[in-house]
C-alpha cells in the first residue's frame, strides 16, 4: 500500500537525531513537507542533509521547547514555512533518572518540563488556528483530518524504579493526549500516542558510550544503562530484540496516516512486548 502525506504539512519535535529523524523520514518519504524542531542546532542541520531530496520539503527550527515563547515560535514557522498545520508530533524528550530521595525538584520539574508541558504549549499554541481552519473546511463542506501523535512510555503507562519524574511526566501525557481527542474531535483532529519500551537510541546506550553524555541547555545530562542491565533487559522482550527507531517511526507514522482516520483517544504501545 502506498500512504500518501503529499500537501501535508507536518512539524517534528526532537527530530535531530534517533526516534525523530527516523518519524521525520517516514513523513517525507510519504511526500509530507516537515519542520525539524531540536535544541542543537548542529544535529538539525545534520538531519536536514539526510532528509534532502527524501521527497517533501524540510525546514528546521533550533530551540529550546521549555521556553514558554518558543512553542508559538514553531506554530508561527510552521504556517508561515508551509501554510498548515496538517500534523503535530511531540517526541522530544530524554531521562534523568534516579529514585525519589535522590531526586531534586529541578530535575522531577525538568521531566514534566520536556515530556508534558512542552507538548501542552505547542498544541495550545495550534489551537486557534486549527478551530478556525476547520470551521471553514465545514462550511465549504471540505472537512480535513489532522493529527496529533505525542509520544509516552510503558514508563508512564506502568512505572518504572528510578524513573519518578519520567514516568510522571509520560504519564501525563497520557491525560492530555486522552483529553485532547475529546476536546478536538469536533474540529476533526485524531489524538494519540504512542508508547515506546527500549528502542535503541542514546537513552539506553551502555552508560561508557560517549554519546549518553547530552547537553541540555547549560546543563549536562548523563542517560543510557548499565550494559548488564541493558543486556537482562534485552532478554525479557518477547521478540527477542531492542527496537530500532525505525520501528517506532513506523508505529508513529500510523497515526499520522489516513489508516488511522478513526482511531482517536488511543495508546499503542511498541515495546517488542515488554511491559514493566
């Protein structure tokens, strides 16, 4: 079956690098025209290479999502780049782990900041443009069908030791994303998320990898796991395999599609079967 996005306009949270850049490349594969959104400048000018020429148009927007302005920054880019706003995804994200007497206000702050409040600010800042856009779709009697996909966690979903400030942040937008849907159905936009296990990207490197040393604003942030741990974990997903990006692109790019036209309100988990 080919999935045709062609005259859809989509932006990206995140899409510098791993999960991102691989939900980017689905969407212009299908001939979507997508804004790239990270804070590092430097991976998103990286990324936009990879995507020329991929098939729809690609622009990019370094920022810091936490910033309370910045979220109308990216709507604003958004139209004036493309001219809509057809589909949203929210992925931006990372850990900072620890168990709660270890864990600092900043820190359990900055996990809602990125994984809930950011995708808060860039729907809010959607909304009046959208409401009025399908107001005249319905007048014309040409309705659209727009998207939302934020991405959550079986962190959120079941919890998971270490992970307070995370897995209440996913959780979170678990409660938005279910909210959502009901709020926006009437302007004809399906709402969901996806919920990742262990996809292989630099959260869950083994911790000596130099690539889980991330900086985040002034702040430097060490992710990844324990190679032991990695490796028990890897054996108790039922497929047998840590995800790729790729295959939690793809479960993305369902909701982004017309294959999910009438699903709204949902949470599909892409975990190889694994649930804390």
């Amino acid at each position: 079956m080919n999935i045709s996005l062609a005259n859809k306009s989509a932006v990206v949270t995140g899409a510098g690098r791993g999960i991102g850049l691989a939900i980017a490349r689905s969407l212009a594969a299908a001939d979507a025209s997508v804004l790239l959104v990270d804070i590092d400048e430097s991976a998103l000018q990286a990324a936009e290479k990879t995507l020329s020429g991929s098939g729809g148009k690609i622009a990019t927007l370094a920022g810091d999502l936490t910033d309370p302005n910045f979220a109308q920054a990216v709507i604003d880019r958004l139209i004036r780049e493309f001219g809509s706003i057809d589909i949203i995804v929210n992925n931006a994200g990372y850990t900072w782990d620890n168990v709660i007497q270890k864990t600092t206000d900043e820190q359990f702050q900055a996990m809602l900041d990125i994984h809930v409040i950011a995708p808060f600010r860039i729907l809010r800042a959607a909304a009046n443009w959208i409401r009025e856009r399908a107001k005249k779709e319905s007048e014309t009697g040409k309705p659209v069908t727009r998207k939302v996909v934020s991405i959550t966690s079986i962190s959120g979903l079941d919890g998971n030791p270490g992970q307070s400030g995370y897995a209440s942040g996913k959780a979170a937008v678990v409660g938005l994303t279910k909210t959502l849907a009901k709020e926006w159905g009437r302007y004809n936009v399906t709402v969901n998320a996806v919920g990742f296990g262990l996809i292989d990207t630099r959260l869950i490197k083994p911790m000596d990898d130099a690539e889980t040393n991330i900086a985040i604003g002034e702040r430097q942030v060490h992710v990844g796991m324990q190679a032991q741990v990695r490796e028990q974990a890897t054996k108790m997903i039922p497929l047998g395999r840590l995800g790729t990006p790729e295959d939690a692109a793809n479960a993305v790019f369902f909701f982004c599609s017309p294959l999910s036209d009438y699903v709204t309100g949902e949470v599909l988990v892409c975990s190889g079967g694994i649930r804390f």
